[in-house]
C-alpha cells in the first residue's frame, strides 16, 4: 500500500495537459462601488487538490472564496465547478461547503446538532444523519463533547467542530478561511498536518484562504499568490520558493536579498550581472534576460555563506564586507553584513554545532559567498 | 476586600489620607443608601400601605376610608382585618371580566406589535452602519413626545368621519364608514402605536448583535434564507422578544389612557376600572384590592424581565 | 438574494417609520386648520396658536409641568446616577436583589398603580397633595429611567481608567469628579432629558398624586380631550412636540458633530 505521502508526490495534475480543471476562475471582475476586490483573474484548480490563496489583507483572496461559495456574484466573467457555470446558483445549492474564518458555529445548537445542521437540510433520514454524525465526531476526536453548546469549548474544539460541521455533507469542494487564524501556534502546527490528513483521507478538494505563508506552504500543493486583485504565481510551495516569478512573489514568501544590476554578457549556462559598484557576479538561472538588460537577482540567506576569510573556490560569487548586525535565533543565526555600496546583506547559518569555529562578531570584516546557481534572475 | 488591602497600606501612611480614606468609604455608603432609601419610602412602603388599605372597610369620609393598622396597634387588631373588599371582586364579574380582557387585549396588541415590530427590527439592523444610529433616532424620536399626544392623535384619523374613513371612502374601498374609534380595534391600535418602540429597541439590539456569518454558514450548509430565519435568527433573537414582550405587554396590562380614550364604553380594562372605581366611585379600599390584585398578576412577567435584565447586566460586565 | 431581502427591510422600515410618523403629522397639519373640525381641511390659519394663548389655564398648567419637570428631572438624575453607581460598582452590600428590583420595576410597572400607591402613602402621612407630592412622585419613577441610562454606559465603562487614576495617587472621590463623570456625561444628560419628558408627559401618576392648583399640562389635555377634538389641542400638542423634536434633534446634531470632530482628530493624529 502506498503511504500518502507518496500518493502527494505523484500528484501533480496541473503537469498533464490532458487534466480537466474542476474549479475554473474564468476573467472574474469583482467591485465594490469603485474597488477593485478581484481584478480580471482566472485561475484553474484540480479535483483532489488541496489549494491555497495566499496574500496580504486586501488582495481580494477572501472575495475570491466568498464568490465560490456563492456569497458574491461576480461583477464579470464566469465561475466554473466541473465544467457548470455557477452564477445565479444561491449558496444553498452549490456543492461547496467553507469552514468560517470565526468558525460560525450556531450558539444555540449543540456540537452534534451543529454537525447534522446541513444534512438535515438534505433530508437525509434520521438514522443516517446520526451515524455521519458519529462518524464525523470521531474524526475529530469529538465524540465526548456532542451534548455540549459551543460557548462551552476550547478554540481548538471549536475549529474540529467548524470542520466537522463543513465536511459532513462531502462537499466536492470545501472551502477554508483562515483556517487555522484563530489558534495558537503551537495547535496550528499539528492541526496544519491533521487537515492534509482530512483532505487526503476524504479525497476532497481544499480551497484555503491565508495570510500565513508557512501554513501555505506546508499545507497546499499549489498556492496562488494573490496581490491587488490579480494573481502573481500560480505554482507548488517548492518553485514558490526557489523560483519566484517577481520581485513581489520573492519579497512576499520569506527572506530574500536582491541584488540590481544589468547583465553584462550571456554564457553557456548563465550569466554575468554588474552592480551598481562594478562588482560582478556570475549567476546560472538567467532565464530570458539578454545582454543589457537591467534585473535583479533575488538569493535567499540560508543560501549565502558569511566566513571571515575568502573562500578558496572560484566558482563562487564572493563580495567583502562588514558585519552590521547579529541576530541569534537558537537554531539559526543571521547576520547583516554590510557590502562596501551600502547594501546591508541578510544571510543565515545553521547552528549544526554548539560551538562556531570561526566566530564572527560586529564591526569584523566579513566576506559573503553563494553558489552562481543559488538564486535567480528576475526581469520584471 | 479592596478596603482591607488599602487600610493595610494605611498603617503607614500619614493621618490626614486616614481621613481622606474614612470619607471616601462614608461617600460609598452613602451613595448606596441615598437612592436605597428614596426607593424603599417612595416605592415599596406604598406597596404595603396599597395591601393595608385594601384590608380596611369604606368609609365616606376624607381619606374615605377607616385606618386599620397603624405601627402601635398591629397585633391588635391583625384580627380585625377585612378581606370584604376581596370578597366583593369576587362577587362582581365585572371585576373578574375586567382582569381577563385586560389580559386578552394586552396579549393580543403584545403580539401584533411583535408582528410588526420584528420586520422593523430586523430592517433596521441590516441597514448600513452609517445609517442606522440615524434610524435608531427615528425609532427613539416619538417616544420623547407624549404619550397622550400620540393616543389623541389617533381619534381624529379613527373617528366614523375621521381620515381613515374618508380615505377608504374616496378610494371606494368600503361605501359605509368603519366603526373603529371606540372598539377593541382602535385599543390594539392604540397600544400596538404607542409600545412600538419598546419591542424594536430590544429586538433591534438582539439582531443588531448577531453575527450574520451565522446565515452565510445556514446558506452554506444548504438552508434557504427563510428557513435560516426561523432556524437560526429567530431563537438568537429570542432574547430580544422576550424582552419587547414583557416591555409591552405588563405596562398595557394596567394601561389606562388608552382605552380610555379610544376604547368603548363596553371595553373592560383593570387601569380603566381601577381609577374609575378610585375617582367616579372614591371607594379606595376596593381600588386598592384592584390594584393588589392586578399587582399579583403581573409579579411572574415582573420578576420574568427582572431577571432578564438582569442576566443581560451580568454579560454586559 | 441579497438584493430582495434588502428590498424587504427598506419596506418594512419605510412603512414602520410612516406608522410611526404619520398620526404626529396629521396632528400637527390639522392645527393649522381653519375650521374647527379637526378631520376636515378648510383651509390655512394660525388662529389656534392665538387663542391658546388666550388660555391662561393651559398658560398656567404648562408653567406647573415645566416646574415640576425640570426640579423632578435634576433630583432623579442625581438620585439615578447614585444607584446606577451603586447597581455597578458595589456588586455586594445587602439588600442588593432587593434594591436592583426595585430600580427595575417601576420600569413596567403600571401607572394607575404606582400613581395609586403614591396617593395613598401621601394620604398616610399627611402631606397635602399638589406641587411637592406630584414631583416627589416624578422623582422616583424617573430616577429608574436614569439608573438604566446610566448603568449601561457605566457597564461599558473601561474600569482601568480609574485604576490608573487612583493608581497616580487621586483618591475616589477625585478619581470620580475627574474620570468617570466626564466619560458618562453624555449618558448622565441624556437621563436628565429622559427623565424631563417622562415627566411632561405623564398623566396617569400626576392625576392620582397632584391637587387644586397643581395641574399639570398633560391633566388639561387630557379632560379637554375628553370634552372633544379641537384644533387649540392639536397646536398645543405641536407646540409641545416642536420642542421635544428640536430638543432631541439639537442634541444629537452636537453628538454627531463631536463625533466627526473626534474622528477628524483621530486621523488627524494618526497622519501628524
């Protein structure tokens, strides 16, 4: 039998030309008077996909979901689930279900009759709605709290019964807001890796909405990246990442540093960029970008090694500097260092041994390298 | 316990804060027992002077009645005490009829003005934000005119050649003037008129407060929004009935100037009766059992919204 | 669905203010009727408003109930905002079912029966009924009103501000004068204002517990009213609404005025 993980390896849909997308997002407008929520956008989602929006407050993700579940009408352009239009179809007959940013759980309802809310809506008999009900108690480990109100469980609790109640009905696609928003971090973490499980075990498709990137990343197979109404980058957490299509995408998830400079010349495999001081710096990953064409090289910290001497290896970019400031973070320390044009340079070491060989400390000379493949080149 | 913790901290500290502490702690009694006080001589001892006098025989005389209790001579003549008065309610169904088609009448306006103050409400508090402290206002605005300019204004649009007769005349909606004014009719109007705001301000706070995801979550879950109404925001606004019920309906129990003014001669309300029976008839021992018993009907709703308020106080906090 | 459900409440809104609102401007319209029928439009004059002035009954009953309201309305607000303080801030001291019952009560209870019941603890004592008795009796049924008033804003009341007050070393009393009496203000004079209208515009409480030569406005209407509709009560009547509605209306302009001033100031802070 296959573990799930290996099951998520393998899935990639969005790879094979010949996959149907379930959820079509087809030049969707959304205003509000003269705002602008969601901007032209269209975006394609597979069946079996657990997918996330990510992007600051404002950046229409929360519309894009609403307008799913049917809250919203688009203004223009066409929302598509399993090739059927969905506009004019009320809330209460679309095949989706969304777990509330506040959970919305009904106060004056138990835990259970919150969970058979929807299916009773159905009308699905008695018998049946009490064993989905069990059922889905056990999934969330609820069982022992089904006689109780809302009001009387933890945050925690809350959001089992929010995701009990929306996957009851086995929705084609559930819809999440801010899923995991109300929890501390430390439940966030592991409920992170209890809803894959859900997801994966159930076989449904997750549309989540977030402003936490990390939770996008662990969670999602795919993220969108979502800024002014207008999707940024559609790709896996991985490429996301290591391969940022913008400025804004490799700003917007983790550290980055960016360096400006213009290409000098091609090679075989890459390129050569000068900076603003002259300095050169070699790069693989230079995409498009021709001979005199300004851009940026986006490199991520952990990338950039910081040793009081020069490396030896020539292949290596390397730039001189001083160290600006130190920060230690138990696992991880980073270190700002300062390069001669002013650039103050993030770049961060694991603590892999209790003791640094080679400690640095502020004000010392310093000298940054990376490898010529460690970043990328970005032109817009 | 605040106190001990300051008076704690006192020992060391100089006299004259002493002082200052001892006056502060006087100011907090008397704070408490001023109003304490006002209310215990101005609303609770007539109460027992109400039950004392209901006890005691007619007299024609000024007070029109003889004294049975005074503080001396309570034991005395604890025997002597008269339940005549009561006897007599008994006795006379108009009395009984009177305290029944009180509560008839003030149940039935208590429901039509729930009827019509919900949809109000429920407006109200799905009306823009910016828009609705004005609305607030609006709802507010009449109860500040008097209550007597409201009810008068009501004869001259209900009279048989009042407004109302003559707009459904001119439309030729009906050939004969309504009789209205002076019916039962004309008193659910009259209450129903006068009582709105009373059931649209707590029915407006209760719907004002709930959250509206709830309905977006009913819809979700596949409930239409007329059955999300009376599944999800009805009971959640449960509390704000109750409370524009008990507003309404304890006050038009004893209400006296509308049926007075609107109702008929026929029209048997207790308010009614008791000032008729206090004023026409000056027989105060009868009114006042009118009013110990009318009191005793409406001690249950009484402590029912004391209650109420009270629990709403203990959220507040 | 949104847009029918809004389409709805706009109904329900617009037809439940036009039953609201509808009687009073009627009333007010026919009070600038020529003919002395009060339901049949004559046409335009203001002579009503020139023979109630000639009404020195109805001059001297308004002057009683503009007397009575304004002594009856400071003493209950005083008295309110005490047990207001006392119902929130002193949650133990005994009696306090009692007490918070007996605030709460008058709220629903029946007129005839605290006006009944006022008359007859009059009587007891001996206190000729007239002038005192009638505001004694005003005092206490809208010093309720206040408490209510006041209570709610004291309950949203952000304790720390005392705290903190008390904290910087002002003692209770200070702490009061200083903090908490300017935060509920607003609430304090808005129960002044509703304990003065309770207070004009009470008959039932007034008739049992007034007598010879205290008869408040309302009385006058009132056994007018009985004798017939007139056109003299209906610009009485306006007269009486028109200051109310610029009463009410003057005051909440000032709100909203120095609530636009405040958030003007806010932003005005945030982007200094």
């Amino acid at each position: 039998m296959q573990s799930l993980g290996s099951i998520r390896r393998s899935f990639a849909p969005w790879t094979d030309p010949q996959a149907k997308p379930y959820i079509v997002f087809d030049n969707v407008t959304k205003r509000f008077g003269d705002f602008t929520a969601v901007d032209n956008l269209s975006l394609s989602i597979y069946e079996r996909e657990f997918f996330a929006l990510l992007g600051a407050s404002g950046c229409g993700k929360s519309t894009l979901l609403r307008m799913l579940a049917g809250f919203e009408e688009p203004t223009s352009g066409r929302i598509l689930i399993d090739g059927q239009d969905l506009r004019g179809t009320p809330p209460y007959k679309r095949p989706v279900n969304m777990m509330f940013q506040s959970y919305a759980l009904f106060p004056h309802m138990t835990v259970e009759k919150n969970i058979a809310f929807g299916l009773k809506q159905e009308g699905m008999p008695a018998d049946q709605i009490e064993a989905r009900v069990t059922e889905m108690l056990k999934l969330v480990k609820l069982e022992q709290f089904a006689k109780r109100k809302p009001h009387q469980l933890s945050g925690g609790q809350r959001q089992r019964v929010a995701l009990a109640r929306s996957v009851a009905k086995r929705p084609k696609v559930l819809l999440l807001d801010e899923p995991l928003g109300a929890l501390d971090k430390k439940l966030r973490e592991e409920t992170q890796f209890e809803l894959m499980d859900l997801q994966q075990s159930l076989g449904l498709t997750f549309v989540v909405v977030t402003h936490d990137q990390e939770e996008a990343m662990t969670m999602a197979d795919r993220i969108a990246i979502l800024d002014k109404g207008q999707v940024m980058q559609v790709a896996t957490p991985a490429e996301i990442y290591e391969a940022p299509g913008s400025r804004f995408v490799a700003n917007f998830v983790g550290n980055v540093n960016l360096f400006e400079g213009e290409v000098v010349a091609r090679e075989e495999n890459g390129a050569r960029i000068r900076g603003a001081t002259g300095a050169e710096i070699r790069v693989e990953n230079a995409g498009a970008a021709a001979a005199g064409n300004s851009v940026v090289f986006a490199i991520r910290p952990e990338k950039i090694r910081v040793s009081s001497r020069r490396p030896d290896e020539s292949r290596l970019n390397a730039m001189e500097g001083e160290v600006y400031d130190i920060a230690y973070l138990g696992d991880m320390t980073i270190y700002h260092v300062k390069l001669a044009d002013g650039q103050v340079v993030k770049a961060s070491a694991l603590n892999s041994s209790r003791v640094t060989e080679d400690p640095l400390t502020w004000d010392d000379r310093a000298w940054i390298s990376f490898q010529p493949d460690a970043g990328v080149v970005l032109t817009q | 316990m605040a106190d001990t913790a300051i008076s704690a901290r006192d020992t060391v500290s100089e006299t004259p804060s002493m002082t200052r502490r001892l006056f502060s702690a006087l100011i907090s009694r008397l704070v408490i027992a001023i109003p304490y006080l006002w209310l215990l001589v101005f609303f609770l001892i007539p109460f027992f002077i109400v039950f004392k006098i209901s006890l005691s025989q007619t007299a024609i005389a000024m007070p029109p009645y003889t004294p049975v209790i005074g503080v001396s001579d309570f034991f005395q003549k604890i025997g002597e005490l008269s339940f005549d008065n009561y006897v007599w309610l008994t006795e006379d169904a108009l009395y009984f009829n009177a305290y029944i088609s009180s509560i008839w009448i003030a149940g039935v306006s208590t429901f039509l003005t729930l009827l019509i103050g919900y949809p109000i409400a429920y407006g109200m508090a799905r009306a823009p934000t910016t828009v609705r402290p004005t609305l607030l206002m609006l709802v507010i605005l009449p109860f500040w005119t008097s209550f007597l300019i409201r009810v008068y204004a009501w004869i001259g649009i209900l009279k048989p050649e009042g407004l109302l007769n003559q707009l459904l005349m001119t439309l030729n909606i009906i050939d004969e003037p309504l009789i209205i004014l002076n019916t039962n009719t004309a008193i659910f109007i009259g209450i129903v008129y006068s009582y709105l705001p009373f059931m649209i301000l707590p029915l407006y706070s209760a719907l004002e407060k709930m959250d509206y995801t709830l309905i977006e979550a009913a819809n979700d879950l596949g409930c239409p929004p007329l059955s999300a109404f009376w599944k999800i925001t009805f009971p959640l606004s449960l509390p704000g009935v109750v409370a524009g019920c008990l507003l309404v309906f304890i006050p038009a129990v004893g209400e006296f100037v509308i049926p007075d003014l609107l109702g008929g001669s026929e029209t048997l309300m207790i308010g009614k009766t008791l000032w008729n029976e206090f004023n026409a008839n000056r027989d105060w021992p009868v009114s006042s059992a009118v009013a110990i018993i009318l009191l005793l009907l409406l001690v249950v709703p009484i402590m029912f919204f004391q209650h109420a308020q009270a629990k709403a106080q203990e959220q507040g906090r | 669905m949104n847009t029918t459900w809004s389409r709805f409440n706009v109904t329900s809104i617009a037809l439940g203010f036009a039953f609201l609102y509808l009687p009073i401007v009627i009333l007010v319209i026919f009070s600038f009727n020529e003919s002395k029928l009060v339901t049949v439009w004559s046409g335009f004059s203001t002579k009503w408003y020139g023979s109630l002035l000639q009404n020195q009954g109805l001059l001297d009953a308004a002057w009683v109930t503009v007397r009575v309201g304004v002594i009856a309305a400071t003493f209950a607000t005083v008295l309110g905002t005490m047990a207001a303080l006392a119902l929130t801030r002193y949650t133990r001291f005994r009696g306090r079912i009692l007490f918070s019952g007996m605030v709460f009560a008058p709220l629903v209870m029946p007129e005839v029966i605290t006006g009944l019941s006022l008359l007859l603890l009059f009587v007891a004592v001996g206190l000729d009924r007239g002038f005192l008795t009638v505001t004694l009796a005003h005092i206490t049924f809208s010093m309720c009103f206040v408490a209510v008033v006041v209570q709610s804003r004291l309950l949203t009341f952000d304790r720390s501000l005392e705290e903190a007050a008390m904290d910087l070393g002002a003692t209770p009393v200070t702490t009061f004068f200083h903090v908490t009496l300017p935060v509920i203000l607003p609430a304090i004079v808005s129960g002044w204002m509703l304990a003065f209208t309770l207070s004009l515009d009470d008959l039932v409480i007034a008739s049992f517990t007034s007598g010879p030569g205290a008869t408040t406005l309302p009385m006058k209407i009132y056994s007018q009213v009985r004798l017939g509709v007139t056109p003299e009560i209906n610009a009485a009547c306006t007269i009486l609404i028109a200051i109310v509605a610029v009463g009410v209306i003057a005051a909440s302009l000032v709100n909203k005025r120095r609530e636009v001033q405040r958030l003007r100031d806010e932003q005005g802070a945030q982007r200094g």
